[in-house]
C-alpha cells in the first residue's frame, strides 16, 4: 500500500513539474503592451499529410482563441507561419484551411508560407507586424518561448510590443506536459538565462529582459 502511494505521489508531483515548467514558459518574455491592433502568429509543425496534423490543428486552435475579447476582425490578423518540409502543401496553407474549414474562422488571415526553421518564421512575419500594437506568438510554451527569444534578438522594438498567447490552459495536454517539459529544455538549451525568465513587464511592469549574444547558426 505504501509502495502504491509513494508511486501516486511521484507521478503527481511529474504532472505537477510539467504543468509548472509549461506555464513558466508560456509567462517568459512577455509583456503588457496595449493598443487596439493586434497580430497572432500561428507557427507550424512538419506536416506530411493533405491536411492538418494533430499537432497544427491544436495549434491553430490555441491561436484563434489568443484573439483577445475586445477586438475586432478589423483589429486582429492571424498570420500562419509554415513552409512545406516534405514536398507537399506548407504548413501555413493548411493551417489556414483548417481555420477556415474546421473552425468557421472568418477574420483576417495572412499566410507566410515560405519558413522551414523557427528563426526562419520570425524573419519572415517581421515585415508583417510592424504596425501593430500587440504581438501573440501561439504554439506549444517551450516552442513559442523560442520564437519570441528569436525576435528579441532580430527586433527588440518589436518584441516590447509581445504579450501572452492563450497557449497555455491548466490540465490541457497534462499526461504529455511532461514529455513536452523535456522535449522542451532540450530545445531551448540554446537560450540564455534572461530569456528563460519570467518578464518583469508581465508581472506589472519594465521591460522585457534577453541576450542578443546569439546568431541563427547557435538556433
């Protein structure tokens, strides 16, 4: 019986560390930037069949649901950004058709179909956001961490203006958020500790913290 609930117990607390360590990333450097206009940048996962994967589809799912209350169709643009990997349609295009298809999404959509990298995705949906007030990044916390640790390396102005995406939700995904914790530190061992942590800004106030001492062979 003790040995059961010693098994119970670990096992909690490795949901509980992976349910932490996904929430600490999707709350890392992100700010409070107001304004009335905002871009929500839907980034892809490889994608070999006809249509969305699991993956994308819940991403994109994670993004239309990022648009923020008070906005309208007018203020709001989802941008998706994904090439193809594999020879068939980019990963943007099925997003998009996703949204559209499956979702009943009728906002304003942008598709960057070019990116086969995430440094890529962020280079190419700069031209994108320039004038806009707020600035989502939707994907998976370690995953979209990364793509903003990339455009505050490559614009820091713009990444002033990044707030939270709704890509995070207690208890979503929490049998895999283990899996993904790990996954996760694997691919942001490149990312320094700065760019790990926690905004001031989005706890009430200064400025989004990060290095800029890294260049796209280090991603």
């Amino acid at each position: 019986m003790r040995r059961t609930a010693r098994v119970a117990l670990a096992g909690a607390a490795v949901l509980a560390w992976g349910e932490w360590l996904n929430w600490r990333w999707s709350r890392a450097l992100v700010g409070n930037s107001g304004g009335t206009t905002e871009a929500v940048v839907v980034l892809g996962y490889r994608n070999s069949q006809a249509t969305a994967n699991g993956i994308n589809r819940w991403r994109v799912r994670a993004g239309i649901r990022s648009i923020a209350a008070d906005s309208t169709p007018r203020d709001t643009r989802v941008i998706f950004s994904g090439g193809t990997t594999s020879g068939g349609t980019a990963e943007a295009r099925l997003m998009a058709d996703y949204a559209k298809s499956g979702l009943g999404f009728d906002g304003t959509v942008v598709l960057e179909d070019q990116s086969r990298t995430t440094w890529e995705n962020i280079t190419n949906v700069i031209p994108l956001l320039e004038d806009v007030d707020r600035i989502k990044i939707a994907s998976q916390p370690a995953h979209a961490l990364k793509a903003r640790a990339y455009l505050l390396r490559q614009r820091p102005d713009l990444a002033e203006r990044l707030v939270r995406a709704d890509d995070y939700r207690p208890g979503e995904w929490t049998v895999v958020k283990p899996l993904l914790a790990l996954y996760g530190l694997w691919t942001l061992r490149g990312l320094n500790a700065g760019e790990r942590n926690i905004s001031r800004q989005s706890q009430g106030g200064g400025h989004l913290r990060g290095g800029t001492n890294l260049s796209p062979a280090h991603v």
